[in-house]
C-alpha cells in the first residue's frame, strides 16, 4: 500500500492496525464475560467503547429503529441471539 497509494497512506496510516491488533479488540470482546457484551451494538476501538458519530452530520441519519434493524440483519446473518 505505501507504494500503490502515497497519499492515503501518509493521511490514514497512523490509524491503520496489522491484522493482529486489528482483530485484537474482537476477540477480547467475544473472549470477554462481562461489560462488553452486556453493551453490544456499541463501537470499539483498541478494547474501548468509542462514540459511533465522528462527524456532526453523521447523527442526522442514524436513529435507535435504524440502528435496530441492522442490528437485526447481521446477528440474523451471523446466527446471534439478542
């Protein structure tokens, strides 16, 4: 990538993981027994739970009944209870 795309990587790779620290939050929350998946839905980062809007005019277009129903479609995908 530091060859095929300069400039997004010079913008964006001081944000980027390996795929190990990549998936390091992932398996700690499935790994985990306690707050984390009592919280599920939520947006982590680096084993902690981060705002789901970076930018104001992101918000206008979320809302709980959407939020829901994505929710919905990829446990349903995946074959998670609620």
């Amino acid at each position: 990538m530091a060859t095929s795309l300069p400039a997004f990587r010079r913008v964006v790779g001081p944000l980027l993981r390996s795929p190990e620290a990549g998936a390091d939050t992932m398996v700690w929350l499935a790994a985990d027994d306690g707050e984390p998946v009592a919280s599920s839905g939520g947006f982590w980062l680096d084993r902690r739970q981060r705002p789901i809007h970076r930018l104001r005019s992101t918000r206008r277009s979320d809302s709980d009944q959407q939020r829901a129903a994505l929710w919905d479609l990829v446990s349903a995908q995946a074959s998670i209870d609620r």
